[in-house]
C-alpha cells in the first residue's frame, strides 16, 4: 500500500456482478487502496451497468 500524493493520477478498476461490488485504486502498478461488498437483496434488482456507475 501506498500514501497518496495530490497532483499525481492514479488508476481505478472496479467491476460489478449480480452480487457484488469491488474497486482498487493503483499507482504505478501499486495498489493504494481497495474496497468490496457483497449486495444486499434490493441491489440485486439493478442492472450492471448501473451497479457499475454505482
């Protein structure tokens, strides 16, 4: 893991499924910070492409 640096760009993946979400934040092929969360029963109803805009 990394500190952040204001001023430098950064990368952010995320991805979205019918049950749940996840996202890292890298710089330079260093990851800085990453999050996860499993869907609860009404997220499950949305499309992925708005769970990915989510």
């Amino acid at each position: 893991m990394m500190l952040l640096v204001e001023g430098k760009y950064y990368i952010i993946y995320w991805d979205a499924s019918h049950s749940s979400l996840g996202a890292v934040l890298m710089k330079d092929k260093n990851v800085i910070a990453y999050a996860s969360r499993q869907l609860k029963g009404h997220d499950r109803n949305y499309p992925t492409h708005d769970l990915e805009l989510a």
